[in-house]
C-alpha cells in the first residue's frame, strides 16, 4: 500500500513542479502532514485528497484509487 501511494503523490508533485511546501499549503494540511501521506505512513481524508489531486491536476481515484483493491 505505502510504496504504490507514495510513488502516485510524490512523482506527481515532481512533475508539477511545485514545491510540498506550497501543495501544503494550498491542500491546508501541515507539511509535516504532507510529508506523511507522501511517503505512504499516512491515508488522507477525502476533502484533504480531493484538494490535493485538484493541485496537482489529477483525480483521487488516480492518486488513491489502489486502496479500494
């Protein structure tokens, strides 16, 4: 679970081109917070998931979706 989500978030913010510290912010999450659902310690809630999928131009079913398997 924790590699599959991390490799979706992480490599999506690095292709974005944007900072966590701004994906943070924008989403309203601590980047501490941030830092754990990118490296996969930490699920989101949905209105946190679906402000970041919305950052990063993507869907929280691409983003999330393994975990409903």
């Amino acid at each position: 679970m924790g590699d599959v989500m991390e490799t979706k978030v992480k490599r999506k913010i690095k292709e974005s081109g944007l900072k966590q510290e701004y994906v943070a912010a924008q989403a309203q999450i601590s980047r501490s917070a941030l830092s754990l659902i990118v490296n996969g310690k930490s699920v989101p809630t949905l209105p946190v998931a679906i402000r970041i999928a919305r950052i990063l131009n993507d869907t929280v079913e691409n983003l999330w979706g393994d975990l409903a398997d």
